[in-house]
C-alpha cells in the first residue's frame, strides 16, 4: 500500500474497531502521515500508536482538510451528533465508508450531501485480523475507489460486496451478529458438559478449546463444512447420536432460521 494510490484518509474514531483497522493500516504500509485521527478521547495506548506512526491526531476537523477516504468507525447511536461536524472533509474526491450497523447511506447523505459512500459490516474478529467484513457500494463509487476501500477492509479479513443496501441487513444478522451466537455455543457446550459430570472449568475449556480448533480446521480446509462434519461422524457412533438430535427437523436449523431472521429485522428497523 502507498499514499499516492489511497490520498489522505481521515478515521473518525479510535475505538476498538477503528483502531484495529488503523493498526491493519499501518502493518500494510500506510505511512501515518497520510492518516488524520478524529476522536476525542483516544486510550493511551491509542495515542502511543498515533504518534510513533507520524499520523496526526484532532479533536475537530482541522481547517481546510478534505478526506480521500472518510472513513467512519463510530458507534451508530452517536453517528448523527457527529457527522454534521464532518462535512467541510467531504469534497468531489471523497469517498465515505462507514462501520456504523444500522446507517443508512441515505442518513449519511442528509448531513454530508451527497458522494461516493460504502456501508461495510465487519465483525468482532476484526480486531485480530480474522474478520470477515460485508460490503455495499452506491452508484458514486468508482471500480477504483471501491478497489481502494476493498484493500482498506481487508486488512481485518475477507471482503464479500453485496449487489444491494437491504443486503447489508441479512450481512449484519448472520456474521456481523455471527460471533456472539459461537460465543453462546461455547457456553451451551460446556453448561452440557458440566451437566454430564465434568468440573465446570475443564467443561469451559474444553469447549472453548473445541470451538477454536474447529474453526482454525476450517480455516484451513478447502472442504465445505458439511465434509468436514461428515469426516468427524462415524455411523452409529456417538457424533452421530449427538447430530441425530441437533439436526432433528424442529432442532438447531429452525432456530438458526429464526434467531437470523430476527437479527435482520432489527437491523431493518434500526434502519429507517
């Protein structure tokens, strides 16, 4: 990566999500001086980071600064009190990317105006590189600055471009939600496990162990997860007795169905 091909980008926020991505930035060769933070209260460690990269760090939009890339990594609840500070960086050049769940690039444009603008759903993993993130782009972004901002996400994991902005809801309910339903596997595993007899720290362990190396597996495989699960079920042997319940017609899929259904009708909602 260089400055020349990505301009200036101005991050606002430097939370956890925004400062994971300027972190991806930088490892990716970024130089700093081609970053402006905006936050008004940045960790300790955040401001270590900001000053040994050479970016520069504000609290307001300094004077005379238009971004090449507004990218907004702010919690949605706080998103309409910030952006119209934000409106002198917004020039024909910029592009807008925003994190924010539930913001749609028609909220944005009504403090912004109007301009190139991607909404992209990344997930918690993100924060170590192994995020997956969803993204949608309106009719002003050009392929090149949509290849920019692909090779800006990416640096927290794989990039999928949805063809349209309601897709951003279904992105958001099945892997921007994702983690936590995994997190809440681990803790019905090891409540299961703890119920069979195990101490309820090994049951943790052994859970959160299994999940973890289970995905890594995957990670790894070219095999479709469906391979991969046969790979691991003898017949009659007890994976099989334990999927024989959790693939049941009223079981797990159904619920999965529902909790996704769900998730994204929430999104819609939050949405409007």
């Amino acid at each position: 990566m260089s400055q020349s091909v990505f301009g200036h980008i101005v991050l606002v926020g430097a939370g956890n999500m925004g400062g994971a991505m300027l972190s991806g930035w930088l490892k990716n060769g970024i130089p700093g001086s081609a970053v402006t933070v905006l936050d008004p209260g940045p960790s300790d460690a955040m401001k270590t980071l900001i000053a040994e990269a050479g970016a520069q760090h504000a609290v307001t939009p300094p004077a005379g600064l238009v971004a090449d890339i507004l990218f907004l990594a702010v919690k949605p609840q706080v998103m309409d009190a910030v952006l119209p500070g934000l409106k002198g960086l917004v020039g024909p050049q910029t592009t807008v990317v925003s994190v924010a769940a539930g913001k749609t690039i028609a909220s944005m444009e009504a403090h912004l105006g109007p301009a190139g603008m991607v909404r992209a759903m990344p997930n918690t993993p993100a924060m170590i590189g192994r995020g997956i993130t969803g993204a949608f782009a309106n009719g002003a972004v050009t392929e090149t600055k949509r290849d920019i901002v692909h090779r800006l996400l990416k640096v927290s994991g794989p990039v999928e471009w949805v063809d349209s902005e309601a897709a951003i809801n279904a992105v958001t309910a099945l892997s921007g939600s994702g983690p936590a339903y995994v997190f809440y596997l681990v803790e019905c595993m090891a409540e299961a496990g703890r119920k069979a007899g195990l101490p309820a720290d090994l049951s943790m362990r052994l859970a959160r162990e299994t999940v973890a190396g289970a995905g890594e597996l995957m990670h790894q495989s070219p095999d479709p997860a469906s391979k991969l699960r046969q790979n691991v079920t003898s017949p009659g042997g007890t994976t099989a007795a334990a999927l024989s319940v959790l693939m049941a017609e009223d079981a797990m899929q159904p619920l999965f169905d529902a909790a996704i259904e769900a998730a994204r009708k929430r999104a819609e909602e939050l949405a409007q």
